[in-house]
C-alpha cells in the first residue's frame, strides 16, 4: 500500500513541475470510503521527500478524525484558528519521525460551512501554503454537504477516494461533476485486489 501511495505521489510531483501545486484536498463521495486513511498516507509518504515540510489539515468540522487516527490531542484546531482564536503556528502539531504537522480538530463550531468559506480561511491557506512545501486537506464527504466543495475550490487540485464494491460509481460521477473533474489529479481504489507478479531476475 505504501508503494502505491508513492507512486500517487510521484504522480502529483510530475503534474506539478508543470503548474503550480501546493495544496491538494483529498475528497471522496461519501462516508467510509477510506478517504481520511488515503489523506495520511499521502501526506506522510509526500513528508518523506528530501527538504519537504508537509502539513495535512482535517477539514472535517463535523466528524474529524485525523488527530484521533495518529494518537495527537490538539491544544487548538482549524476551528479555533478561523474563529481567530488562535494562530496556525501554534495550533499545528509535529508526528514524530517525519517532516510533517497536523492541523486537527478540537471543538465542533455551529457554523462549519461559514467558517470554511469565511475571508479567514483564505487568509489560513494562503499562510500555509507558504509555510509548506504541500498542503493536504482531508475533507467531509463531499454528497449532502456543501463544505467539500468550498474547501476544494481553494486547492490546486484534488484526489478522489472510492472504495471497491462500495462506493457507487453514481456517486463518484456525482462527485466529478460537482467539483469540477478537470482539476482531478488522480484517484485511489481502496480494498481493490491487485495481482503482481513482482521483479522477475534472470
């Protein structure tokens, strides 16, 4: 699984030595689909290169799940920073052993959809993409929920998670056309059984 996530990150690497690509939101349809699994993944694996500070932000103001998944307990979080109730500096959160930072999710504001649009979130992306080398977002499920697409409209580019035998190829057609599938950078199949025969020596 990690070679895969390497090669998806090759991937990304070759796109952007032909346009600018620092932020990628990482989206799937629905629930369970794997897609905060895939967001870590790539940003550890990204975290890995030589000279590259990565961070990878839960996006998800309603049921996040990042910190929790890498054992952090967040002091402040996105909804703090945008609430202007503390700065991103001293909100992000080191894993060890890798050039990476986690900005999670403390407190559930009433208003996620708000803050995710807000002048503030601008302002924190743009911050982070100068502060970062790459900037990944895990998001909500992007059917039923208008904050996937507020999120993925500020990003150079998207990835989209499905899950083999569960994700409805409507729903991952729905969510193409509802984030615009031109600014597609690839696509992870989880729990998909791949056969390869490996290296063959002579």
């Amino acid at each position: 699984a990690a070679e895969q996530f390497r090669t998806l990150r090759a991937r990304i690497d070759s796109l952007a030595a032909q346009r600018p690509i620092t932020s990628v939101a990482v989206v799937s349809a629905n629930s369970r689909d794997g897609k905060t699994t895939a967001a870590i993944n790539l940003a550890v694996v990204t975290s890995m290169s030589l000279d590259r500070k990565v961070l990878l932000i839960d996006c998800d103001l309603r049921r996040p799940s990042v910190h929790r998944a890498l054992g952090l307990e967040p002091r402040a979080g996105l909804g703090e920073v945008l609430g202007g109730r503390a700065e991103l500096v001293d909100s992000v959160m080191p894993v060890e052993g890798h050039h990476l930072e986690i900005l999670g999710v403390r407190s559930l504001p009433a208003n996620p959809s708000e803050l995710l649009a807000s002048s503030k979130m601008s302002s924190l992306m743009e911050e982070a993409c100068q502060r970062y080398d790459r900037v990944i977002l895990d998001t909500p499920a992007a059917l039923g929920l208008p904050d996937t697409k507020i999120i993925a409209e500020r990003c150079d580019g998207l990835i989209l998670v499905m899950r083999a035998g569960v994700t409805p190829v409507k729903d991952a057609l729905a969510t193409l056309d509802l984030l615009d599938r031109r600014r597609v950078l690839g696509v992870t199949l989880n729990d998909a059984v791949v056969k390869t025969e490996g290296y063959r020596y002579a």
